[in-house]
C-alpha cells in the first residue's frame, strides 16, 4: 500500500522479491506481500487453488534461494471469514467476551 510507496522499493530485501518470482513462475501462487516491520516481519502468499504450504516449500527447498536462506521458517494460516465475535457476558458490570476464529 501506500506506506510501501514512501519507503521506496528497496524497501523489500531481494531474497523475498526472488522468492515471490520463483513462485509466481511456478505458477503456485496467485499474489504476495511483505507484512510487518523492520527484520520481523512476514512474506504473506495466496496460493493457486490444488497448492498447499508444503508445496511451496519443497519448490523453495530445490531451489538456489534456500542455499542462500536456509533458516526461512513457514507457518500455516488461513482467512478468516467471522472475524472477532463480542459477547455481552454480564450486561450489568458490562462483561464481555471475545472470540477469535476457532
């Protein structure tokens, strides 16, 4: 977004821009986006549907990158439809309640 415009396009360490070339040549996902902050943060991608996590990292894995990077760690996550659910637990003290995805 607009926070990637000002901080230029070197803003993305090139290992991330390779990974993201790699797989979109592969055709295995549909986009991706650096998330977060400073050296923690995350490299979100949306795979082509029949692909998983596990496929993206083996193609990783076979590749030039993870010579270079072998400490990428990946994580499973998944979209969340409900979002946050509030409940009002005790409406005379005003308790609440709140669920996340389960």
């Amino acid at each position: 977004g607009q926070k990637k415009i000002m901080a230029g396009e070197d803003a993305e360490p090139q290992v991330m821009k390779d990974i993201v070339e790699l797989l979109s040549n592969k055709e295995v996902i549909v986009g991706a986006s650096l998330c977060g902050a400073g050296g923690g943060g995350f490299l979100v991608m949306l795979t082509r549907e029949g692909y998983f996590k596990d496929d993206l990292q083996h193609i990783l894995e076979e590749s030039e990158i993870n010579a270079k990077h072998p400490n990428i760690s990946w994580h499973d996550c998944q979209v969340c439809v409900d979002g946050i659910k509030l409940f009002h637990v005790e409406p005379q003290n005003e308790t609440f309640r709140m669920e996340w995805h389960q």
